[in-house]
C-alpha cells in the first residue's frame, strides 16, 4: 500500500551515507500506491528510477523518477523529476528495467495489460528531459502483438535491446528470449524475433535474469514448472549466440582494463577500438582526469591521486564512447 518511491545509499561497509538525501534515504511521494522495480546510473551520477504508480481509476501507468547524485529530485526531468506515461487506459502498465543507451537516452521495458488481463511487453524511449522520443517503436512505444511479459533486459554492444521474459504458447506460459533493433522494432534476425526454449515445463516457465557476456552471448536464467505428480519449480540457464550484428558491433572489442581492482594504475588495449580519448569519474558524475591516446596495444591510465573507491574510465572517439568500472 506504500506511496513512495524509496532509495538507501550505503558506504562500502554497509553503514548509511549521509551524503545522500536524508542521513542516507530518500522517499518520494507519489500520486497512488507504487512500487519500483529497476534502478539505473547515469554516466553524470544521476540516478534513474522505474517500476509503477496507481492511477486512479485506470489501473497502474508507468513511472520513471529521476535524482540528483546526492538524492535530491532532478527538476529538469520530467515534472518536478517524475514522468509518468500511461500505455493502455484502465489497466495495468509496470516497468520492469531501466535502460541508458551510449547517446544518453532512456528505454524502459515492461510489460501492459489489455482488455482481457493478457499480459504484453511494453517499451517506451524518453529523451534526456523525460520527453517520449517519437523516432522510437510507434511514437515513442512499442507493445507486442503477441501475449508475454518481461523481468529483465540489457544492451548489447550493438545497443539492440534483448528481454527475458515468457511468452504465451497454446496453454501456457515458454521461458523466452526476445530481441529488438534499436528504433523498437522486432529483430527478425533473432531467430524469428525470439528463441523459446519449452525445456519440459507444463506450468510456470520464464526468464526472470539477463546477462550480456563480453563476447556479446547473452546469458538468460529462470525457472520451468512441473505440474505432475506435484508441482515442482526447476532452475533454468541458457546460453545463446548472438545471431547477426552490425558490422560496428563484430569489430568492436570490449576494452578489457587490467588489473581491476587496482592499486595505481591501469592498462588496457587501444590497438582495435581507436579511442581517442579516456576519463576518468566519480559517482557524483565529476571529471577526475583526462587523457589523449594512442592507438596502442598498451596503454595506461594512472590512478594514484584516486582515494579507494568505484570509478567510471569513459573511452571516446567520434560517435563512439565505452564506460568501464574500475
């Protein structure tokens, strides 16, 4: 029954941070009952919220908040740093996962209900502001023709979208795979837009977790159901290629930085990717340093100024960036 978005913020040590909002909490009122599901950081520490909030009397609409680093609503985003969107009137909208893409825009994923209580997946892509960017799916939003849902989705290297979820086939419910290009249409290069994997499960069966490994093959874990003689629920993992990418995504190594964690400095491969540049960051979103590459197979990046902590190295050439966590 709860009104509120709710954040902690703990130090490494598990004590609150009294930096963030008040002595380490943050709660946002919102217009109903709400529940969030996924959370997600900016490259400039700002922080993405998303899951749902009651709008009465038409059931639960999506809602995305957005904070400050130091937890304090981000006004420019949205209306006073809360955007809600409504996918389909009188029933129940949820997202599920916040995404941020490599050009700062945001895609969340989720799932909507329609006239008969069948579940859909649902996407939206907002603009940096919180507006809905219209190049995207229909209009900004996409819903699936077909009957599923989503709990999990992550961006491959390519910045094709792939979703876990379940899918409904005949009488019930198949662990599922999806993918999508990224202007939110179906990747019919994606073994028919999506890989289900029936295992032997009669009852419950879905992906509820979603890896993308470094070689771009996507990891997905769930559970499948047996009804008979009782009912017993079953891990389940799969691991499936990545099928067709841009000719960019096969070229495009990820930048390995060795060791992590380190004590003084980095090194890493330039010899394929050609950044131009690294950088360095904090998590309030704050430039430490910079430095000019070469295009060598090894190169540094020196670290000891930093105090102990997480760190953000932001790789960058023309129209191509990589963030990596040390």
């Amino acid at each position: 029954s709860s009104q509120f978005f709710s954040i902690l913020r703990l130090n490494t040590d598990g004590s609150l941070d009294s930096t963030f909002g008040t002595a380490g909490k943050v709660q946002t009122l919102m217009s109903g009952q709400s529940f969030p599901y996924s959370i997600a950081i900016q490259l400039d520490g700002k922080i993405l919220m998303g899951g749902y909030v009651l709008n009465n009397p038409n059931g639960y609409d999506f809602a995305l908040v957005r904070y400050m680093p130091d937890g304090a609503l981000d006004t420019s985003f949205g209306v006073n740093g809360i955007v809600v969107t409504t996918i389909t009137t009188f029933y129940n909208d949820a997202i599920r996962k916040v995404l941020i893409q490599n050009d700062g825009k945001i895609v969340v994923v989720g799932n909507e209900a329609d006239q008969t209580a069948g579940s859909r997946i649902a996407m939206v892509r907002y603009l940096n502001n919180g507006a809905i960017d219209t190049t995207f799916a229909t209009n900004g939003m996409y819903i699936s023709n077909f009957y599923g849902g989503s709990f999990d989705a992550a961006l491959q290297v390519d910045s094709k979208i792939v979703v876990s979820g379940y899918s409904y086939q005949i009488d019930k419910n198949v662990f599922s795979v999806f993918r999508y290009n990224t202007n939110g249409t179906l990747d019919s290069d994606f073994v028919t837009s999506n890989v289900s994997f029936p295992f032997n499960g009669t009852s419950s069966n879905a992906s509820f977790a979603l890896l993308i490994q470094p070689d771009n093959k996507i990891l997905a874990a769930g559970e499948n159901g047996v009804d008979e003689p009782c009912q017993v629920v079953f891990g389940a993992m799969v691991r499936i290629n990545p099928g067709t990418l841009s000719n960019e995504a096969f070229t495009k190594v990820k930048t390995a930085v060795y060791p992590n964690p380190t004590n003084g400095k980095v090194f890493f491969d330039n010899s394929v990717n050609h950044y131009e540049s690294v950088s360095s960051y904090n998590y309030l979103g704050q430039k430490l340093a910079s430095k000019k590459l070469d295009f060598s197979s090894n190169e540094s990046f020196d670290t000891n100024s930093f105090s102990k902590g997480v760190y953000l190295l932001k790789f960058e050439k023309e129209n191509a960036n990589e963030v990596v966590k040390i």
